[in-house]
C-alpha cells in the first residue's frame, strides 16, 4: 500500500489539483486511465471541435457571402487535412501535457484506470494506494442508449469521429444537443448530407424555446433536421445504416439510410468506472455524485469536480469547481462556488450563448421585464446584414437586475462575456451602461437591447 497525502483521479481539471497540491510539497499521485492524458477538453471536446467547427463556419460564410454582393465559391474542401490538422494538434499537446507530468516534483502519475477498493484505498493494476485527500475529477463519456440493433452498428461518437480521415456522404446523428448540432454544422459544410434525429419537440432543451427554433430553421436549410422523432432501431444494409424512427406527433414510422451515423445523445458519469460506492460516496439519481456547495461528496476528504459531479458540464466550470476546491482544502478558504452566472456557448451557424436563467425559470421565481433586440437594430449588425440573429435580456422588473441573457448569432460567445462580467458584479444593468461602447461594433447589441425594455 502507498499512501499519499492528495489522490486525484483524471487529468482534465484534476491537473489543477495536482499541480496546486505537489506545488505546495504534498505527496501527490495523479490517475488518469488514459489512453490520451488531458481530459475531454483537449482530447475529445472543447478544442478540436472547435478547431473543425472554424473551417466550417467559413465555408458557410463563403456560401452566405452572396446576401453582401460577393459571388464566391468553395472549390475544394480538403477533409483530410482538416482532420489531420486536429489530430496533430492532438499529439503535440499530448507531448506538452505528458512533458509537464515527468517534470513535476512530489508527483507520481499513473497511467492507468483506478476503482476503489475501500475506505479512501484506490486499486491501479494491482496496486493499492491510500490518500488522506481525495479529488476525484474523472469526467464523463457519450451516453449510449438502448437502442435496438445498435451493438452491430460501427457508430461515431464525438471521440471516433475525429479519427475519420474520409468524409462520409451521409451521416445521421442521433441527438440534439449541442453536440449533434455542432457536429451536424462541420459535417455538413464539409459536403456531408446530414440528418438530425431529435427525440425532443425541438433541439438544444436548455436553450429558449425561440433561439432554438432559429436554430432549427437556420440549420434546416443545410440539412434535415428531425424533431419530436423518436430512434427505435437501427439496422446496417447494404446502403448503409438506416435508422428506424417514429413521429412522437404522428405515430408514425420513418426509415432514414446514411453511410454512417454518430450518436450524441448525451453524456454519462465515469462514476461506475471508479466504483465510488466502496468508499461510501453517494451517487445522484442520473449516476452522477452528489456534493455540497463545497464539492465535498457525501464522505469527509473526498471532492468531486468537474462533470464527474454533473452540475455544469463545462470546461470553464470544471476550472473553476477544481481552483475553488483547491484554494479551499489546501489554503483554509471558505469559497462556495457561485453558479450565479455560468454561461455556456454553442458553436453551431448559427452561434448561441447564455447566461443566467431562461425566461420560463426566471417567471417562477420572479416578476420579471423581458426584452428582445435583432442584430439588424444595432449599426454593424446591418452592416452585416445579419436579419435574424438576437439578443435577449430578463431583467427583475424592480431592481433592473440581469437575471439571464440569451445571444443567437454571430459572435454570441464572445459578446455575452461582458454581460457575465456584470452579472457577477450583481448584475445591475448599469455596469453595461457605463462602459463606452465603441461605435458601430456588435457590442452595441448588449446595452441595446437592456435599454429597449419597457418599450413594447
Ligand atoms: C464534443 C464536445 C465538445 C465540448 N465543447 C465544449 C466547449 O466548447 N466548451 C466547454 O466549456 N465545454 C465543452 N465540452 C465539455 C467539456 O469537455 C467538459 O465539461 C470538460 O472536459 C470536463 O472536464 P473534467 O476535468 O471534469 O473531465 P474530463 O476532462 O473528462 O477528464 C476526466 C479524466 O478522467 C479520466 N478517468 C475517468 N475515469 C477514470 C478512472 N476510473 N481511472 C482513471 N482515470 C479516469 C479520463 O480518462 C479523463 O482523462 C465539450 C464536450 C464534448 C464531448
């Protein structure tokens, strides 16, 4: 038995941990199963789809550019280097990531998959390894549901997918997530058919129910998107894979044939993985694990971060929840983390991003002012001649406080950050006043819209 005084398992925003810990002298081990080392982010997630997703959104740019009096044309998309770009890219932050493990000092890593065995007692490849603080940050991977016929089926997944180095003719996705809806948009400006299974009556649940029918209507126009359409078997023929799925409206039975399909449905806990059970550690009913405002788990000196604990499945959450926890444990802070203001982007064509509550949510708890404003309104986004993007805002009708704030179109991501800004500041809507806003520039959309509320 080995014993240590800080265990982290997963390399994604366990690094952080890791690093803080045998930074600060503590005899540190750090687990990841591997094969790659990093976590999803860098491996699978965040970094190369958006590495894919940029080509894509200038090819469609490309397209679009006839709306400016531009006459263009893609002649040639070159998938495989595309792909093989990602996959470089890949390999050298793997050489980056691994080098900084062989450097680190009072650290010991462990290429391997790690359960437990017993109170605070890890086993690795037949070795047992105790901590007397525990940081389990073992992430997520896709959820694959039940279908039928779907064991014989070669299925891409968010992490197969970025190994195709031919790209398929047709493609399915199941799912309608952001995933599916990112991945649907890179596929099909490669050249990709797409079609879109979506068992919900409309995509993106998490986003208003008016940004994702845009989305539904902007990304219908370059490939078949199916809601309320529910995936009851799959059977692999001679012209590809064809999927069986019923009208949830209708009743009724339709066959889509495509030379592939990728499932992104979701994602599940890595929980049963470690088999968190044998040291006591509680699991929520989705099979994630349940912490308190601490990140502490249901036992004393083991943290969970990141997806592994469900909350907000983001790279920069995940950061956040792992440097809190850290600061916490190791230096005697008292931090909760603050999930006030967590915003979140989709990186499809449209781009959406969000902070704060939806309108619906926000009713319930609050009386609440709701105001919409079209790019179009603002100088430069009809310099674009961007006619349906949007920004929405919901303001707490007495205090004029943020209480969420919704962008659909281009550049959303990096426009709601000064919107995030301010609600962690509290959230009154003069912080986005008072900074001058450079004329004519998309940011104008934000204290246009915040003080278009109230006029009809
Ligand atoms: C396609 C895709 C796109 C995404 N895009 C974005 C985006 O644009 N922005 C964003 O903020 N988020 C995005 N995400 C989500 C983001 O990737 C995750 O929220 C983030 O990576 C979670 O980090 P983590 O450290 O909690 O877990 P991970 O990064 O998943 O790290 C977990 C690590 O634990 C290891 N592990 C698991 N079980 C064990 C075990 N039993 N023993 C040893 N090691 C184990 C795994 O190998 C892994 O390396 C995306 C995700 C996907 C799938």
């Amino acid at each position: 038995m080995k014993n240590y005084d800080v265990i982290v398992i997963g390399t994604g925003c366990g690094a952080i941990i890791s690093d803080e810990a045998s930074g600060r002298g503590l005899k540190t081990a750090l687990i990841d199963k591997g094969p790659l080392v990093g976590g999803t982010c860098l491996n699978w997630g965040c970094i190369p789809s958006k590495q894919l997703i940029y080509p894509a959104d200038r090819i469609v740019e490309i397209e679009d550019s006839g709306k400016l009096g531009i006459t263009a044309e893609v002649k040639n998309v070159d998938f495989a280097a595309i792909m093989k770009r990602v996959r470089k890219s890949r390999r050298d932050s793997q050489a980056h990531v691994r080098e900084a493990l062989e450097r680190a000092e009072n650290l010991d890593f462990y290429l391997s998959e790690a359960r437990f065995v017993g109170d605070y007692t890890l086993e690795i490849n037949g070795e047992k390894l105790k901590g007397e603080k525990i940081f389990i940050a073992t992430g997520s991977r896709p959820f694959i549901p039940p279908v039928k016929g779907l064991e014989n089926i070669d299925y891409l997944t968010n992490e197969s997918a970025l190994e195709l180095k031919e790209r398929p003719d047709s493609l399915i996705i199941i799912g309608g997530g952001y995933i599916a809806v990112e991945y649907g948009h890179f596929f099909a400006a490669m050249g990709t058919k797409v079609t879109i299974l979506e068992m919900a009556d409309r995509l993106i649940l998490s986003e208003e129910p008016e940004i994702a029918e845009l989305l539904k209507k902007k990304l219908s126009k370059r490939m078949n998107v199916r809601t309320g359409a529910q995936v009851g078997e799959v059977k692999a023929g001679k012209s590809g894979v064809t999927v069986v799925a019923r009208d949830k409206k209708t009743g009724k039975e339709r066959r889509f044939t495509a030379q592939r399909i990728m499932m992104a449905v979701g994602r599940r806990s890595n929980a049963d993985l470690l088999q968190v059970e044998n040291t006591g550690v509680e699991l929520d009913e989705r099979g994630f694990i349940k912490v308190n405002e601490y990140m502490e788990t249901s036992r004393k000196n083991i943290y969970a971060v990141g997806d592994a604990n469900g909350r907000q499945m983001f790279t920069h959450m995940a950061n956040r929840e792992a440097a809190i926890v850290v600061q916490n444990v190791l230096h005697g802070t008292d931090i909760e983390v603050d999930y006030g203001a967590v915003p979140h982007a989709v990186y499809s064509h449209p781009q959406i991003a969000s902070v704060g509550l939806k309108e619906e949510e926000a009713r319930k708890e609050h009386e609440i002012v709701v105001s919409r404003t079209a790019y179009y309104d603002v100088a430069k986004g009809e310099a674009m001649m961007e006619t349906e993007g949007f920004a929405k805002v919901i303001l707490e009708k007495e205090t004029d406080n943020i209480l969420g704030f919704h962008i659909i179109g281009p550049y959303a991501p990096e426009l709601i950050q000064e919107v995030v800004n301010a609600m962690t500041s509290g959230g009154d809507i003069n912080e986005l006043n008072e900074g001058i806003h450079i004329h004519p520039a998309l940011s104008e959309l934000i204290p246009t819209v915040v003080n278009s509320v109230g006029e009809g």
